[in-house]
C-alpha cells in the first residue's frame, strides 16, 4: 500500500518482500519502486524500469497520472501549511521523492511536523535512512489497522492529537477492497483528528479514461488497483467542508503555474476536506 511515493494503483499480487535495506536485489518489481520510476526517482532497479515500461505499453498516461499526484500533493500540502496546520500524517508515503510533504510544508512553516507511514518494509526503510530529519519519523504500518497507526509511539511523541493534523491519504485507497471498508477507515482517522483539521486525498478513477478498456491480456506482474468513480471518491469527505474548487480531476485543484498542458491524460481525482 503506498501512495505519494508508491503508485498509481499498482500492486504486486502475491508477493510479500521481507528484505531489509541494502539485501534487496530487485529480482522482483515493486510498486514504491515503479512508482518512483514513474515520477523520475532514484531508488529503482532494473525488473521495476522493465514492469514500468510494460505498465506504459498498456497504458501511457499512468506517468501522466503520477507526476500529475505529486503536483497536486504539493499544493494541497502548501496550502494547508498556509492554512496554520503544523502537523501532517502522510499515510502509504512509499519512497522519498523530494519534494517530500516535510520539505514542502516547512518551506511554509519550519515548525511542521510529519509522520511518514508506509506497510512496505522497503519503503520505510529508506524513508528512515533518507528522511532523518528534525520533524518527522517514519513508522510502518498498514492503513487497515488505523489503531496499529494512531497509538504507534511514534506518531504520539510527534502528533498532538488535541490539535488540527493534515491526514494525507494520496493514491492509497486504491488498493483497499470495499470489504475492507475504506470509507470507514477514513471516517475513523477523522474522528480521530481534532476539529479543524484537513483530510488531503487523491484517488484513481476510470472517468477520465478515453479507453476503458485496455488490452490487459499477458499482463504480468502489478495490475491495476481498485479505481472508483468521483460519487465514491466524494463519500469519502463525508462530514467535512470540501475546500474550493472541490474534488476534481487533479490538475484541476487549484492549479497555479506549470499545469498539465493535457489534463485529459490524468485519470484521478484529488481535493482537500476540513474538519469543522
């Protein structure tokens, strides 16, 4: 489950990856890693280049779409720092890409304080060797057990929970199953957080997809996770105030300088949710 550093929807089914650090030899692609390579990373190997360039093969705009994400991430993140928020949980951050949600939001407050979260031991491997600054940490965790998350000690030594926290929730629901309940996941990490506080979310949809249906066959490896249309996108705010301009197609969120010059070839949605 990775997110702002971790895919478009891209998962490997099956496979679990227990290497640690510095022993992983990439033999086996692995979606922080595509994703990283998607998005102009470092931290990526041979197999994840070759399972990135049969993704695109299928399906060109994912590049779109990812770079499109951390666009939008870094906005929605300015914005809510500008806000007032100083405490940001970043759950599925997947790999370092910089700029990282620490770097941006403390460009706007220095006093900014970020929990990173990722369930990929890889990812929060190097997000602790790469990420060791003053004002985050990097635990692992899963976002199905948000218990597992909000008593971590960890996230209590950096987050008070009495005041408004940014929950950055960016290409991770994608990967949870409507059985696993992710509108109630959501709806737990909000009552968690204090009023005030900011829901940043983007999320892979089929509604801007020129082509629904793609040539899949012989595919091997990551697939597509679970894309949702922008009525189940939007269920996840419920109870908060959407900020302006709303959920719309990312490159639509409050665009600013060096927009997509076709935000036809981005295929998910983003917006950004108060807590009242």
């Amino acid at each position: 489950m990775n997110s702002s550093g971790a895919g478009i929807g891209l998962r490997t089914p099956g496979i679990r990856q227990h290497a640690g650090h510095g022993h992983y030899r990439g033999r086996e692609a692995n979606p922080a890693r595509v994703y990283n390579f998607l998005v102009g990373g470092k931290d990526n190997y041979l197999a994840d280049y070759e399972q990135a360039q049969r993704f695109l093969k299928v399906a060109p705009e994912v590049r779109d779409t990812a770079l499109s994400n951390r666009r939008f991430l870094a906005r929605a993140v300015s914005q809510v720092a500008g806000d007032g928020i100083t405490q940001f949980l970043d759950i599925g951050a997947g790999l370092p890409v910089s700029p990282n949600v620490h770097e941006v939001a403390q460009a706007v407050n220095p006093r900014a304080r970020v929990v990173y979260v990722d369930n990929d031991p890889i990812a929060v491997s190097h997000g602790r060797a790469l990420l060791a600054d003053s004002g985050t940490t990097t635990i692992r965790a899963d976002l199905r057990t948000p218990e597992q998350i909000l008593d971590h000690d960890e996230l209590c030594r950096l987050l008070d929970p009495a005041q408004p926290v940014a929950i950055v929730l960016a290409f991770v629901l994608d990967y949870i199953d409507d059985a696993d309940g992710p509108w109630e996941l959501v709806a737990r990490l909000m009552d968690w957080a204090a009023p005030g506080s900011r829901l940043i979310l983007s999320h892979v949809t089929g509604d801007f997809t020129q082509n629904p249906y793609r040539d899949w066959s012989g595919f091997t490896g990551p697939v597509v996770s679970g894309a949702r249309d922008r009525s189940q996108i939007l269920d996840f705010f419920t109870g908060l105030e959407l900020l302006e301009p709303g959920l719309v197609q990312l490159p639509r969120w409050r665009p600013g300088i060096g927009a997509e010059h076709d935000p036809s070839r981005v295929w998910a949605y983003g917006g950004v949710g108060r807590k009242p």
